[in-house]
C-alpha cells in the first residue's frame, strides 16, 4: 500500500466524519423525517449548487467518462460538454414551482409530490419500485468506482477497498441524514474543483505541454483527434441521445428532483443556477480532457476505467496523487449518499408509512428503520460490486435512463399540464419503463438512437393517450395558482 497517498485521503475520511457528527446534533433540533430527508430544506445557494452537481458528477463524471475519453479521443471531451446546463435545467424547469408546492404539501419524497398531484396510489407503487431498481444499478456502479479507485492508486485490493469505501458510506449517510450529505457534498464540490487542476496541469505538463500531448496523439491513432472519435462513434444520432439522456433527462432524476424541494428560498435557486452551472462546465472540460490527454502519457492501458487513478500516481507526487485521490472520492460519495438517502426515504415514507399511516409519529421506530434500510442497502450493494465490468460508464448510463424513462413525464407534465391525470401517468411509466428494458436488454437502436429516446418518445405518447380516458385531479394545480 502507498502510506503517503492514503494519509489525505484518511484525513479526507475524518472530516467527512466530523460533518456527519454535526449533522446528526443538528438534526435533533427538527422533526425526524423532514431534517433527515430535507434537512429542514434550509440550503442556501452555494450548498444547493455543489450539492446538486457533486449528485450528478459521479463515478461515471470522474472515472467512466475520463475512461471513454481515453478510448475513443478528444471528440469525447466535445460530448460531455452537452451536461453543462443540467444544473440550469433542472432548476430552471422545476425547481421554483416544485419548492412552493412541496411545502404546500408538506412532501419530503418526490413520490409525496407524484401522489399529491396524480392521487393514485398504484402510481406510487410503481414509482417506489422503478426507483429501488434503478437505484440499486446506478449505486453499484459507484461503489465499483470507488474500490477500483483505491485498488489502482493506493494499492489497496479490491476486496478491501470495496469494503472500507462502503463502510465510510453507511456510517455517514444512516447517522448524518440528509444535512450531511449535503455538507459534505459542498466540502467535496470544492475538492473535485481543486483536484481537477491539480491532475489536468499535471498531465499536461507530464506529456510535454498541449502541442505534444497532441502530436502524441496523432501518433497513436489519428481519429483520436477527430470530433467522430476511434470507431465514429459519435455520430449524430448518438450525439442527440446523450444529449437527452444526461442533460434534458437529467430534469426526471429522482435525486436530483428532490435536491429541488430543499432550498432555502428565490435567492438561493438563482445563485445556485449561476454556481452549479460554472462548476459543471469546469469538472467536465477538465476530468474529460485530462483522460484524453493520458493517452499521451499512458497509451496501453488495457482498462480504460483505470486512466484517472493510474494518472494520479504517475503524474503526481504521492501527497499530491493522495489530495487528488480525494476528489473522485468525493463525487463518487456524493452521489451514493444521495441515492441511499432517497432510497431509504422510498421504503420509509412511500411504502412503509402509506401502508401504515398511524406509524407516522413514532420517531424512535422511523429512525432505527431508516438507519437499518441503510446499511442493508449497502450489503446489498456491496455484493452487487464484487465482480466489475471493464467500463462502468455504459451500466451508469443505463440506470439513467430507466430513471427518466419513468419519471420525466409524470413529473414535468404535471407540474405544467393542467389536464395531466394518473391513467395518463401510469401509461407513460409503464410504456416508458417497459419499452426502456426491451430496447436496453437486447440491445437493440432503433435508427442508431439509445434506447432513451424511443422510451421517452412512446411514454409520451402513452401519456397523452393515456390521459383521454382518466379524470383529472385538480386540487394541487389549483393550489399553486
């Protein structure tokens, strides 16, 4: 093991701990379930920036997508530039108007927010459901990147990294609840800007300066250099699905959506646009271009998955390699925290609680379970990662778009669709769910397109069809006229 680059990351690991410490005294100060799950929604806007884009940068951001880069070129630094405005997008579409009625209503899941609106509790269901499955693909995507990351950098096997990394996980997010989560999300934030021009200076001073990084390059395959990328694989229909699936999409996210109902107030969601904007674009340009540019430094890697970590200990002294090491740490963290704490809330809140509503006051129980659901989810999970794929980036993509095969619809168009009804809802769901799994299992693109596209297409049209034979809830649209 490498002493000196695990010592940062083990003071990394204590402070992440010292802030779940004071979530956890903080949160006695609230009700159970709204500071735990929402954090009393008391962000302001640096915090729901950083919290909102440490969610969505994840293993696939700092590890998968750095990975592809590498394979494919520069032409992939181009493609994941298409995520910059999902923070304007989120926030922008649903974010003032999921607040106001989130509070109207008291919701702390989004699926509070699905049946005020749609009033059905079969829609609930199915929504709870779609959501743990995903979520449980999506998670163990990123405990994969987290062992291989201790594996390759600090020399850690990947048995153990996997078991230290899901322990830190656990300990943090079943104690410190949502306002840890979101406390460390904005100390990571910081150290993934920090990290990223540590490592990319680093590469490029590592392969000669830009002009010979290039050349480098031209060298090895010239269509590394080129927008199509090795094997053209960026053409334009996949160009417009990634387009979709990790920005426009990104609106239907569950962990993102409820990240929306948790700010403070007007000020906040503005600033938080304008920040999480700017650190996207930087974490993106930078982690993407920084695994491009390895290919001059490292140009047989046989996974591609491993450029970023393996980079860190090449280009970077080893204190230096061990500060980095905690960036894609924290990302990685962020985004684990986020989906276990939304999915804790899924069992507890819609399934639990709406099957036995009297329970709602009894905090003791509510807090052991969310606490056990928790740490189970991550046995789960940790014996979902013991035997990894090559590129984690196309299972991420994958939970993705099952998330907004099902979600993006019922959410936007019921916030913005008077007529919008549950018959309409459940259509699009199902439709969208069913067509996603199809498409996605037998790997099958229609006209070129992800699969998300065509899901997202026919679950519209399910919806709207959907919708003529159902009866329309008024009461919430009403509400927040």
């Amino acid at each position: 093991m490498e002493i000196e680059v695990l010592l940062p990351l083990i003071g990394y690991l204590l402070l992440v701990g010292a802030l779940s410490v004071y979530a956890m005294r903080k949160r006695r100060q609230g009700s159970f379930l709204n500071e735990y799950f929402l954090g009393g929604r008391s962000m302001g806007g640096f915090v729901l920036a950083m919290t909102l884009t440490t969610t969505y940068i994840s293993a696939s951001s700092f590890i998968g997508g750095p990975g592809a880069a590498y394979k494919y070129g520069l032409g992939w630094v181009l493609l994941a530039m298409v995520q910059v405005p999902a923070v304007w997008l989120s926030l922008g579409v649903i974010g003032k108007k999921f607040a106001i009625l989130a509070r109207r209503y008291n919701a702390v899941t989004l699926n509070d927010m699905l049946y005020a609106r749609y009033r059905s509790q079969l829609l609930v269901w199915l929504a709870s459901l779609s959501l743990l499955v995903a979520f449980i693909g999506a998670m163990t995507v990123q405990f994969i990147g987290g062992a291989r990351l201790l594996e390759t950098a600090a020399g850690i096997p990947y048995d153990v990294g996997l078991l230290i990394f899901g322990v830190t996980i656990a300990i943090y997010t079943a104690f410190g609840g949502f306002r840890a989560s979101v406390l460390n999300d904005a100390m990571q934030g910081m150290v993934m800007l920090a990290g990223t021009f540590l490592l990319l200076f680093a590469v490029i001073h590592a392969a000669g300066g830009m002009h010979a990084a290039v050349d480098k390059l031209q060298q090895i395959d010239p269509r590394l250099l080129e927008p199509q990328g090795v094997d053209n694989i960026i053409n334009p229909a996949f160009l417009s699905s990634f387009a979709i699936l990790v920005c426009f999409g990104v609106v239907g996210l569950p962990h993102t959506a409820v990240r929306c109902i948790s700010y403070k107030d007007s000020k906040a969601v503005h600033r938080g646009i304008i920040i999480g904007t700017i650190v996207v674009m930087i974490l993106m340009f930078g982690m993407h271009l920084a695994g491009a540019l390895g290919r001059a430094v490292l140009p047989d890697l046989k996974i591609p998955d491993q450029v970023i970590p393996t980079l860190m200990i090449t280009v970077l002294p080893p204190f230096a390699a061990g500060i980095f090491l905690a960036a894609p740490m924290a990302s990685i963290m962020s985004t684990i925290n986020a989906k276990l704490l939304q999915s804790s809330a899924t069992i507890v809140k819609d399934l639990y609680l709406r099957a036995r509503p009297q329970q709602m006051d009894n905090e003791p129980l509510l807090k052991r379970m969310s606490g056990i659901i928790t740490l189970l989810l991550v046995v789960l999970l940790l014996l979902a990662a013991r035997h990894p794929p090559d590129m984690i980036i196309w299972l991420n993509l994958l939970a993705f778009g099952g998330l907004e095969a099902v979600f993006l619809w019922p959410l936007v168009l019921g916030l913005y669709w008077e007529k919008a009804n549950a018959t309409g809802a459940l259509s699009g769901m199902i439709i969208g769910a069913v067509v996603y799994t199809l498409l996605a299992s037998f790997n099958l693109q229609l006209l070129g397109f992800h699969p998300i596209v065509p899901a997202l297409l026919l679950s519209l049209i399910a919806f709207v069809i959907g919708n003529l034979f159902g009866r329309t809830t008024e009461m919430l649209y009403e509400g927040s006229r």
